[in-house]
C-alpha cells in the first residue's frame, strides 16, 4: 500500500474513527482519487490537510465513501403508528423503556425513534441501544451527519427542531445524540440482551435465509418483555407470528404474548 494513502488511513481513522483499511483498497482509492481531483487537490496528503480544515469538504468526503441507502422517517406512516399507538401504549406501563435499535447502520432509524419519542417524555429519559456489525456505519452513526436526501420524510418541524445545517449537510443536535449509545454486535453470533420494551429491526432480515430468520425471529421474541413490541420492515412481514409467541398489533408491529 503506498505511504500517503497509507498515511491519510491513519488520519482519517483519527478524525472520524472510520478505517478505510477494512474496503477494498483498489476500489476505494479510485473512488476517493476522483473525488479529490474532482475538488482541485493533486495528492492524498493535500487532500487530508483539507478534510481536517474544513466541515463541508469533510461531510462530503463520508457521503462518497459510505452507500447510505437508510434515511429518517422511512415509510412516515409506520412512524405514525409508532408515535400514536404503540409508544403511548408501552409509556403506561414504563416511562422509561428499553429500546434496541438492531442493525442500525449509519444511524437514521436510532435517531428517528428519539425524535418521536421526545415528543411524549422528556430527553433525560430517553435512552436507545443502538447496534450494527460494521464498526465504519456505526462510526458514521456516532458523527450524526447527512445528506439532505436522507431527510426527505422529515416533517419541517422536526428538521427544524433537532437538526442544524451545516452546507449541504444536518447535523443531528446534540441533545438527541446524547440519547442514543452506539455498540458493534453480530445478530447471528453474539447474545441478545433480555427485557426489551421496543425492538426495532428493519429492512435487514429481507437480506437472511429462512433459516437464519427464524433463528433470530426466536431471539428477538426472547429478548422483549411480555407486550413489548417488534417493530419490522415493509418488505418483512412475519407470516406465521404465533410460532414466535407473537401476535399482530398493526403491520409490521409485533406484539409479544
């Protein structure tokens, strides 16, 4: 590996926790080179100096190298559901609850619970797990910075309550960063905590064989407490949800017997 793209690795795991050695080296680099050429720099070195400079060139420099394919509010109806229904109902039991947020990738879906969520208790009470196999999205997840396209569903109020603009990019507040802690896990080989009020997981298990889902279909239902709630993707329907010890409070909400 030559020494300066070996170098602006380093630099650029110190800034952003990223570590560009975990890609494909040949891709990255060809990918990262045109995206500096493309913005006037001649070197690796160079280009380090400016991402350490300067915000936008920085924000810029994630959203190249991360396929960010999540966004906040995906499918706003479910959200709906989720804020008038089932939150209110679990806050009855608990105004404190134990959230998961399983395969969180760069952070969208963990962020967007708290948002909802701190509309019915105050944020000192509102404390999310949040979870992905990548250590790179999770770092991602950690600096709370994104494009404007991953906004889209967001009502105006809430953009204007809990993001700030910086350039082209929002920046989670602070506030609703606080309330969400980030941890590498691997669903299929590390345990799963116990006594969930609200599990959420979605738009991840599309990705699994039959097999490895009802293995983890098993684990997620005993790792929630009695009525707490699965919350699954568009795409992942659990047909059969009595098997699991499951029954459907609303599409895609699962409640646990």
């Amino acid at each position: 590996m030559p020494q300066d793209y070996l170098e602006f690795i380093n630099q650029i795991k110190k800034i952003s926790g990223i570590d560009l050695s975990l890609y494909k080296e040949a891709q990255m680099k060809r990918r990262l080179t045109s995206l500096y050429e493309k913005k006037g720099y001649s070197s690796f070195r160079d280009y380090a100096k400016a991402i350490q400079c300067d915000k936008q060139i920085m924000n810029e420099f994630l959203d190249r190298m991360t396929i960010n394919v999540s966004e906040f509010y995906r499918n706003a109806k479910r959200w709906e559901v989720l804020e008038k229904q089932i939150l209110p109902r679990l806050l009855q039991k608990s105004k404190k609850l134990k959230i998961w947020s399983a395969a969180c990738s760069t952070g969208e879906e963990p962020y967007t619970i708290a948002m909802i969520l701190s509309n019915l208790v105050p944020l000192s009470s509102i404390s999310i797990t949040a979870t992905d196999i990548d250590t790179n999205v999770i770092a991602r997840a950690k600096l709370g910075v994104y494009p404007s396209r991953s906004l889209n569903e967001v009502p105006p109020n809430i953009k204007a309550k809990h993001f700030t603009k910086e350039g082209e990019f929002y920046k989670v507040t602070e506030e609703i960063k606080q309330t969400v802690t980030f941890k590498q896990h691997n669903l299929l080989a590390d345990p799963f905590e116990s006594q969930h009020d609200l599990v959420i997981c979605r738009n991840v298990l599309i990705y699994f064989t039959e097999e490895a889902k009802d293995i983890l279909y098993r684990k997620f239902s005993q790792s929630l407490k009695s009525g707490g709630v699965f919350f699954v993707g568009s795409t992942e329907q659990i047909f059969n949800p009595a098997q699991y010890d499951f029954e459907t409070e609303d599409t895609f909400f699962y409640r646990k017997l």
